[in-house]
C-alpha cells in the first residue's frame, strides 16, 4: 500500500525542497525569525535577520518591509558577490504568515555572461581577421615569389603593410613595382578605401599639380568652375602611390615636402592648408641618389620618401622565377580564353636563358603573343619572336649589360666599333633602314649611310 499524501510532513516536504535549490532559501515569519533555511544559506546562521551581517541585513528588511506586492526583487552586491533576492508573501486565508526569500548568488552568472560577449566579440574579430587574412592570401598568390629575394621582398611587404611608414619602390621597367604597391595597399589597414595612383611622368608639370592638389573655384582661366579634388585630398584615409616620382618638377617637390611633413595640402588658389592623412608610396625605375647628387631632385625630400626602400631586382638576377612565372601567365591566359595550351620545353628552355630587360611586363606580353598566334595546343618556338629565338638580347633598357668591356681601349676606337657593331647587328635583325634609324635612336639617312658604310666593311 503506498504512503497517503497527508501523511507525509509537509515540513518534511518543505525541506527536502529547499535543500534541493542551487541557491540560498530561507522562510522568515512577520517578525524577522528565520525560521527555516537551506544549507547553503549555513553560512548566515543567524536566528533573526538582525543577527545576519549588515548589507544582507540591510537588504532583505527592505525586501520585507517595502515592497507593496506581495513579492518583488532586488540586486545587491555584498563581500564583491553580486545577489538577486526574492522574495515572496505566504499568505493562508488571507492571513500573512511570513516570506520566503530567495538569494541567489549571480556573479559567475554575470562573469560567464560577460566573459560569453567576449568570446562572441573575439570569434567575430577571428573570423574578420580570417576573412581579411585569407583575401590578402589570395593577393599574394597573385604574386610570384619563388626566388630568394622575391621572398625577401614579400616578407618586408608583410611587415611594413601594417605601418604607415613611407616606401620608395625601386627596380627597373616591368619588374613589379606598381604590383608591390598594390599589394602593400591591401594588405594594409587602408585597404577599404581603393589606392590612389598617379603616374608624375604621364602629364604635364602644370596639369600634374592640379591633379595632385586640386584648385578652388575660379582658380585660373580654364578651371572647372566648381573646383576640383585633388589626388591627395581624394586619398584621405587611403595610400597615395605616385608612380615615377623621379619626373616630379622642382616645385612639386617642394609642395610634396610638405604634404610629408605637415600632413597638410593647399590647393591652388587657395590661402589656407587642410589637414590630410594620406600613406604615401613612391616608385621610381631612376637612380634617384644619383640626381640627388646631380641636382635633379631634392635631397631633404628624397630622405623622406626613402623611409623603406624596396629594391626589386630585374627578371635576369632572379630566373627561378621565370618558370612559375611562365606557367601562372598561361594559366591566367588558358582561363581567360577558355582554352588551355602549354609551353613545349624547348621554348621553356628558351623563355628561361632570355635576359628579359623588359622584365615580368615583357615575359607576359610575350607569353600573350604567343598563346594568341601559336594554333595548336602545344606552343612552340615558332610562336616567340625572334630575339628570343636568336637569343639576342637587343631590346631597349638593357643597353649596359649588353656592351662587356674587357679590357681599357682607346675611346675613339671603342665608339667607332661599337657603332659599327650596332648598325650590322641592327640591320640583320630588322632588315629595314627605317626601323634601324628608330630603333638605334637616329633619322633614316643616317641609319641607311651607316648601314651602307658598315655592311661592305669587316668588323
Ligand atoms: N612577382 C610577380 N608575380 C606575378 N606577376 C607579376 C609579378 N611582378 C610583376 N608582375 C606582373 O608584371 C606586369 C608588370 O608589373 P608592374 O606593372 O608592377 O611593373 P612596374 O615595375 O610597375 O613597371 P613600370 O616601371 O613600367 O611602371 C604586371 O602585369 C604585373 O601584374
Ligand atoms: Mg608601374
């Protein structure tokens, strides 16, 4: 026969439920007697509230004595604990016999809730981070580093991207400066706003300030009656990369100089400065120590552009690069055309002893002509031009390496063969007086009277 419900203790009952709270219960009558309590309240083991340290004290008689309703609760902080307390009337026929009153203690609660924000905030930031991390991942795979110093030059990327230091990208024509700018814009923390390139050397010297430091309305006869943004100020926030800064005039440098140093720009026209915050890049294929010396540019603006040279070694000083160079060009040139073609190793092997002295620009125009001309799907030698083929080195920018003195000479003599090596070599490769005298730099008379004078004369 089972136990009736009546004739348990509801007392029995009562405490058996109090002691299954996670937190403190106790009951206490009109008077302020505790009465009962659980076990987790046996740290307060006072018989009357009077007796409970004081904030605790303080807080459940106002707990008891001032809420109107018949229960209520309140947040207190006692010994660094914070506590909710609750508190409810018992009433029976109407008669009101006492409280009970529930203290729970809700620091670890607060401490998991705060410490739970956190976590989401740093997940968030994780995840932006990764985000960002992986986009800036797929930029340098965009970017080919398989010899040791382009791998040099990556690593610098990296570390100086985040700063705001100046850099003054070096090399010679088509070896990727204006790629490292880029790629140093957006793995910076500029990159949401897009990179404002200008190159000094594209336009007039007149037309380039304007560009640079935009004029106000009315500026000069010809303006645009509004005015107009310049670069600079259209770089707010951003990076500045002005491409072929060695073309920029005297006075543009002194203008430059200031911005650098002020953070400040005037535009034409006007009489006051407005603050800008701008990083600046620079890239130039110039010696610029040597017109420093020379008087072309100025020294006090060359230190401050100078802050972080790269110097980006041409194509020839670093041919591990070429083959991955060469199959990321085709790759790039399969998709775009959706058809795909590979190099026959010859024309690697080729491709790979050339001097390129118009570095990566060169390869990947090359690479271009000869996917677009070659007809089956293996390119062959036949597709590449025939400098390449000759393997003769004669194309512009790579005049220095190309003349090997060995031993000291009379001048006159060593001008008067070289000339005559130059017209031959020239004429056999083009066979045109007209494209000899534009490629050598002189009108077609004088190439056709040299070419008739060298080629019946042994060299
Ligand atoms: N490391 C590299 N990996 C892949 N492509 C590259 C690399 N460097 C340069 N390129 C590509 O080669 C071409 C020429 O590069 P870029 O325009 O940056 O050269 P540059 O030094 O700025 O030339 P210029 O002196 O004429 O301004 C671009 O199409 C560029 O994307
Ligand atoms: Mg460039």
């Amino acid at each position: 026969m089972g136990i009736q419900k009546d004739t348990i203790p509801a007392s029995a009952i009562l405490k058996t439920i109090m002691e299954m709270q996670m937190d403190s219960v106790l009951i206490i009558d009109t008077c302020g007697n505790i009465i009962m309590a659980n076990d987790i309240f046996k740290d307060w083991t006072g018989k009357h509230i009077e007796e409970l340290p004081t904030p605790l004290k303080g807080i459940l008689t106002i707990s008891i004595n001032l809420y109107p309703s018949q229960q209520g609760s309140k947040i207190f902080t006692m010994d660094g604990y914070k506590y909710v307390i609750h508190t409810k009337y018992i009433i029976a026929e109407q008669v009101h016999f006492g409280f009970v009153v529930y203290l729970l203690n809700v620091t670890s609660q607060d401490i998991l809730e705060s410490k739970l924000s956190q976590y989401i905030e740093r997940e968030n930031m994780l995840a932006d981070e990764l985000n960002a991390l992986q986009k800036s991942e797929a930029k340098i795979k965009n970017m080919v580093s398989k010899s040791k110093a382009m791998e040099k030059i990556l690593e610098i990327v990296y570390k100086i991207a985040g700063f705001d230091t100046n850099v003054l990208i070096l090399g010679e024509t088509g070896v990727g400066k204006s790629l490292v700018a880029k790629t140093i814009h957006q793995l910076s923390r500029r990159a949401k706003y897009p990179l404002i390139e200008i190159s000094c050397g594209s336009i007039s010297e007149n037309l380039l300030e304007s560009e640079l430091f935009g004029y106000l309305p009315g500026a000069f006869t010809g303006a645009n009656k509004k005015g107009k943004r310049g670069l600079i100020e259209c770089a707010e926030g951003s990076t500045l990369f002005l491409d072929e800064v060695a073309e920029l005039p005297m006075h543009l440098q002194v203008k430059l100089l200031d911005v650098i140093q002020n953070r400040r720009i005037k535009k034409i026209g006007a009489n006051e400065f407005i603050p800008v915050n701008i990083r600046l890049i620079t890239a130039t294929n110039k010696d610029l120590g040597k017109m420093v010396d020379d008087g072309a540019f100025r020294e006090d603006l060359f230190y401050r552009i100078n802050v972080m040279p790269i110097h980006i070694p041409p194509l020839r000083e670093r041919k591990e690069d070429i083959p991955a160079l060469m199959d990321k060009f085709i790759e790039d040139l399969g998709l775009k055309c959706s058809h795909t073609k590979i190099l026959s190793p010859d024309v690697k092997k080729r491709l790979l002893t050339y001097d390129w002295p118009g570095n990566i620009r060169e390869l990947e125009n090359v690479l271009e002509r000869a996917f677009i001309t070659s007809s089956g799907t293996i390119i062959n030698k036949d597709s590449l031009p025939d400098y390449i083929n000759d393997n003769q080195n004669i194309r512009p920018k790579s005049y220095e390496d190309n003349i090997i003195i060995k031993a000291p000479m009379p001048l006159k003599l060593a001008r008067e063969i070289l000339e005559k090596k130059l017209f031959r070599l020239t004429f056999q490769q083009v066979k045109s007086t007209v494209e000899v005298g534009q490629m050598l730099g002189v009108d077609q008379s004088t190439a056709s009277r040299k070419i008739r004078k060298y080629l019946n004369t042994s060299l």
